[in-house]
C-alpha cells in the first residue's frame, strides 16, 4: 500500500509541476511559487519538529510560535500571541490579514502543540528519501507548513492582498484548556467572522486513496460515581447491605452497552475502579482504590468518552446515559453521572458539501482525481468543530501522513507542494467570490 501511495504521489508532482494551460495565469504563478519554495518548507518543518511543544510545555508551544510568527509578517499579516494561562495552557497564535472586503472571508485552523511531551523518548526529525519522521510532524507541524507555503504562493502571485484571511493555531488542540469557552473563545469568534474554514490538519485516506473530509466527530467525557453500604461480605443483597457499589456500576455499563449503539456513536470506558475506598487521583487517568475480597465495595468509580457525529446525537445519547444511571438502582446504592462536552460534532452539512464541490473543481484544473467524502469515523475530534455551527468547513488540508500521535509518526515530502497548491488555489477562487 505504501509503494502505491509513493507511485501515485509521485505521479501528482510530476504533473503538478508542469504549466497547465487551463489555469489562469495567477494560479499558475501561485503554483510555480509553492515548488520553488519547497526545499524552504521541508528546512521550517525541520525546525518545528525539532522545538518539543507538547501540551503542557508551555516555553515550547511559545517557541513554535515565535517560529512561526515571522513567517505571517513576511507575508502582511498581523500577528498577536494570546496567552491562556487562565486556561491551564500557553496560548494562541493569531494572524490576520485584511483584504479588499469584498470577496470571502477565509478561516484558517491548525495547532501548535503536540502529544509528545519534553520526556517523550521520540524525538529529533529524521527523513529517508521523499519520507519525514518525528514528533507532530504531521500532526500539526506538517499542516501549518503546508497552511504557509499555499499563502506564499498566494502572495507571489499577487492575489494575497485582496485576500480576507484569519489564521488561528491553538497552543492546546491535544488537550484543551479549561474552561473550554474561555481556551476557544478567540476561535469561536473567529469563526463567526468567518465565511468559510479551513482546517489544515492531515489529509484523510481511506483504502490507500485521498479523501476530502466534510466533518468530525464530537469528543465528549463522563464520569460515573456510584456509592452503596459497605461491610462484611457475608451480608451482601441483603436488605440491610444490598448490593453494593460494585454490582450497581456492572449493571449501568451493561446497560451502556446494549441500550446506546446507534450508527456512527462509540462509546468506551477508559478507567473503573472500586473498593472500601476509591477516588481519582490527580488528572483523573488512574484511580487509587483499597478494599479487601471480604468487604463489600462502598464506592465504584468510571471514566470513559462517547463519540458523535450531530449536536442532536450528542444531547441524545448524554440523556439516555442520564436516563439509565438515574433509574433502577440496585438495593441500596445511588449513583450520579457528570458530562463534560469538550468537542462539538462538526456535522455533514450541505454546505461542507459545496465547498468539497469547489476543491474537487480545483483538483479537476489540475488533472487531478476528485476526493470523495470519507467517512466521518477515520477522523477523531479538532479544533474546526468549534466554529462549524457558523460556517462551511473542510477538513484535512494539510500534509499527507501517518501514524500520527505514536512513535514513527512520518509524512510524505511530497505532499507539501501538492497539499498547498490545492490550499492556494481553493483560497485564491473563494477570494474571489463575493460575500
């Protein structure tokens, strides 16, 4: 499948590489720009792998940045960096461009951070060929020097200043601050601002081919706390003991289980634990718990996350869980749930699927194969969610990867000229077109 994926890249670049005829003459000059530059783009991505910026190293999300903002200014945007520390996290960067207000105003999403944090034993950047391997390389390092090379084509071709572009790249897409409307309240408006997004995270593939993605799944946790009597295991169910905690979390995940599936839900439990004693320790990925196999459990603990593809999905399948740990309690024993929101769904709407239409009409100029719609399900939850009830959107305008959050994350080389040239050209005709 690799070998496939080389041959057919490789055949994309030597295609994309010649003059097309049928393109106008500034998409051309847009074009020749974006592979001139791409020894350039490959150098950037280097050194933005090589600054660790996990989530919660915060001098180096900053660091990234300041890597990155010169490259905006170069380019006529107006650079801020917003900083989060009343969230937990380091901060945004911020570009904004101002066109000639009349064509669409043009969100572009991505993030500066990564899952690989300071003592993460993956490091460095290391490439074999047309293959690039190392930490966020693809996600989201890749992205944003895709994201630039398509404005810096823009900008040689002498379309950028009539361009309305905004850039926002989250300093905690792994792992949002809290409370989420103050991390994602600059995106949010942003996106209101906005006539339409674009999300540069990498591209989808299913099956060895190029996808266009049109939404993502929303990324929702809860948490289930459940409590009963606790004494001498001899005098479990009975009327003065019940059942106990233990049995009382079985029969709600059980009933998880075979009263939630619907298409495209998922549901998981990531963390139980029970005893005479429970609670979650600090950050809530382990539970410290004490109990003997003759006492019965006083409290029984649960974590996991659900997963949906509409804002309706999601408020249904949060009220069924309500619904099923509110009722039936066993003999003795309460319960109570809480549901936090982190993701929104950016749903399949008809106008994703318009503005799909207009990159597949781009990639018909350039004698490429359209991308049809992948399945919502290959993508987790992104930052592009948050803005998607105010605006079309495309997701996975960025590089071409793989393995991404895991040791041997790589991207192909290739992809930047190409992934940027669809990014310019989409960008350019959307200028274009009146609000």
């Amino acid at each position: 499948m690799l070998r496939s994926c080389v041959l057919a890249c490789g055949l994309l670049l030597a295609l994309s590489t010649r003059a097309t005829p049928a393109l106008p003459a500034a998409e051309q000059r847009a074009m020749a720009a974006i592979h001139a530059g791409t020894a350039q783009d490959i150098a950037l991505l280097q050194r933005l792998v090589e600054q660790n910026s996990g989530t919660f190293n915060h001098a180096g999300v900053q660091a990234v940045a300041g890597l990155l903002r010169p490259q905006f200014e170069a380019l006529g945007f107006a650079v801020e960096w917003k900083p989060m520390a009343q969230t937990g996290r380091a901060g945004h960067l911020i570009a904004r461009h101002p066109g000639n207000g009349k064509g669409k105003r043009i969100l572009l999403i991505g993030h500066l951070d990564t899952v690989f944090e300071p003592d993460n034993p993956y490091t460095g950047f290391r490439r074999e060929g047309n293959r690039a391997s190392g930490p966020g390389v693809g996600d989201d390092k890749g992205g944003v020097v895709v994201m630039l090379a398509a404005l810096r084509g823009l900008h040689s071709a002498g379309t950028l200043p009539d361009a309305d572009i905004e850039v926002v790249l989250t300093g905690d897409e792994e792992d949002v601050g809290q409370p989420v409307a103050v991390a994602r309240a600059d995106l949010i408006q942003a996106g209101k601002r906005a006539d339409v997004a674009l999300d540069f995270e990498n591209l989808s593939h299913q099956n060895g081919r190029e996808m266009g993605a049109i939404a993502r799944r929303s990324s929702n946790e809860w948490t289930l706390e459940v409590h009963g009597e606790t004494g001498h295991s001899a005098g479990i169910f009975s009327p003065a003991m019940g059942d106990g905690a233990a049995f009382e979390l079985a029969r709600i995940l059980a009933a998880f289980r075979t009263e939630l599936p619907e298409p495209n839900l998922t549901f998981n439990v990531g963390l139980l634990g029970s005893g005479e004693q429970a609670a979650f320790a600090t950050g809530n990925t382990r539970i410290d718990a004490s109990g003997k196999d003759n006492i019965v459990p006083g409290i029984a603990l649960a974590r996991g996350d659900f997963r949906t593809l509409t804002p309706e999905q999601t408020k249904r399948v949060a009220d069924k869980m309500r619904a099923i740990v509110a009722s039936g309690h066993l003999p003795r024993t309460t319960a109570t749930i809480r549901i936090e929101e982190h993701y929104p769904a950016m749903a399949p709407t008809a106008g994703n699927r318009a503005l799909l239409a207009q990159l597949n009409a781009v990639n018909h100029d350039l004698g490429w194969p359209a991308l049809a719609e992948a399945d919502p399900l290959s993508r987790g939850a992104g930052d592009i969610a948050f803005v998607a009830a105010d605006v079309d959107g495309l997701v996975g305008m960025g590089i071409s990867g793989g393995d991404a959050h895991a040791a041997g994350e790589s991207v192909d080389l290739d992809s930047i000229p190409r992934q940027a040239t669809r990014a310019a050209l989409l960008m350019l005709r959307l200028a274009q077109m009146p609000r």
